[in-house]
C-alpha cells in the first residue's frame, strides 16, 4: 500500500444532527453537520405525517380504480380468435364502438 495518499481517520468523529443529536462516528472528516438522524427520521420515529393538500393520493386513488382492468394474454388472443372468424358484419360494428 501506498503511504501519504489515504486520508487520515478519526475514529470518534462527531455527526450533529439538526435536531441536536449528537453521535460518535468513524469518518475522515473530524465534524459531521447532517439534517436529519435515527432520532428524528419519520420512518424510525413513527411520527409518520402525509402532507398531502392537494389531494393527489385521493385522485391517483381514484384514476387507478376508474382504470379498465388488464387482461392477460389468454384472453387478449381468444378475443382476437374470435374477432378473425366473426362475419364481416360483426367486425364493422365492433370496429365502430
């Protein structure tokens, strides 16, 4: 290995969190200034908050439910087979819907 290219270690670093927190880290850097911890971090404190004024979820809600179902591959070709073989009478009325 190579000497005087790795930077130098500090292994009781301290990361300080927005809310106040402080932590003892390993890092190359001697202070750590970070905006959000384990401390304060929706997910690990179960202060979980949807902001949602817009009333977007809802609408996506809405717009997924209204949506046609997807049909799977069996039933895509039975409709085409069934289209094929159907009169040409049928198949100018089904065209026109």
């Amino acid at each position: 290995m190579k000497k005087d290219i790795h930077p130098k270690y500090y292994a009781n670093a301290t990361a300080t969190c927005a809310c106040g927190a402080v932590f003892a880290v390993g890092s190359t850097e001697e202070k750590i200034d970070v905006e959000i911890c384990s401390q304060c971090h929706p997910f690990y404190t179960g202060t979980d908050k949807v902001l949602d004024a817009a009333g977007r979820v809802e609408k996506f809600k809405s717009r997924v439910a209204a949506a046609r179902p997807v049909k799977n591959k069996k039933e895509v070709k039975a409709e085409k087979r069934a289209h094929r073989r159907a009169p040409a009478t049928v198949k100018k009325i089904a065209k026109k819907k």
